[in-house]
C-alpha cells in the first residue's frame, strides 16, 4: 500500500460541488457550504471525516491503525484517517460520503452516485 497525500485529499474534495477549504492555522475546515464534513491536519496528515456511528465503529474495529474515533456528533460519528493507510479510491469513498451526509439534498441529487477521483 502507497497510501495517500494531502494533495490526494485537496484533489478530492475539489471535485465535489459547492466544497470550501479554509485555513483555521492548526488545521484546515472543508465545509460544503456553511457546514462542515472534513478537517485536516497537515503535521499528522491525517484527516477527520463525517461518516454514520454504524461506518464510524465499523472502521475503526477493522484498521484500528488508520482509523479511530474522533467523536459523535447529532447522530454522526466522525472518524480519524491516517492518509498513509488509505489508498485513493478508499478515500475518495470515505470523502464522497461525508459530502453526501452534509451537502443539500439538490446538490446530491445532481451529483449523483459520481465519486471524486
């Protein structure tokens, strides 16, 4: 496994509609509009992802070394990645998936089931 870069993750989250990226100085806040479903923090490379608490738990006890809670959030867990433990099509997945848990509903229905790549 290669694993993936902070580039792989930018690449990704440009590809999906309405995405920003702000700077906060000790991470970085990926939003789709006004609300948050990424952070990533570039000296751990590592990157926080919205997901469900059924996908959350399920990552963690199948790569407890690349990904790990985070927290939980109004029926949301978020979930640690380890960019170095992914390969790019796993994280445009895990990506697509907190946008599509964020985003408007007309935003995914024209988007559709199209992952980043």
């Amino acid at each position: 496994m290669t694993g993936c870069g902070i580039a792989d993750f930018f690449g990704l989250v440009d590809q999906l509609p309405e995405v920003t990226r702000s700077d906060n100085g000790r991470y970085w806040r990926v939003a789709v509009g006004t609300r948050t479903f990424g952070y990533l923090w570039e000296p751990t490379r590592t990157v926080g992802l919205k997901q469900t608490i059924a996908e959350q738990l399920a990552l963690v006890a199948e790569r407890p070394g690349t990904f790990e809670i985070q927290f939980t959030s109004g029926g949301f867990g978020w979930v640690v990645v380890s960019l170095a433990g992914v390969e790019r099509d796993e994280l445009a997945e895990l990506t697509f998936e907190a946008w599509r848990l964020t985003a408007p509903a007309t935003l995914i229905e024209r988007r559709g089931d199209l992952l980043p790549r």
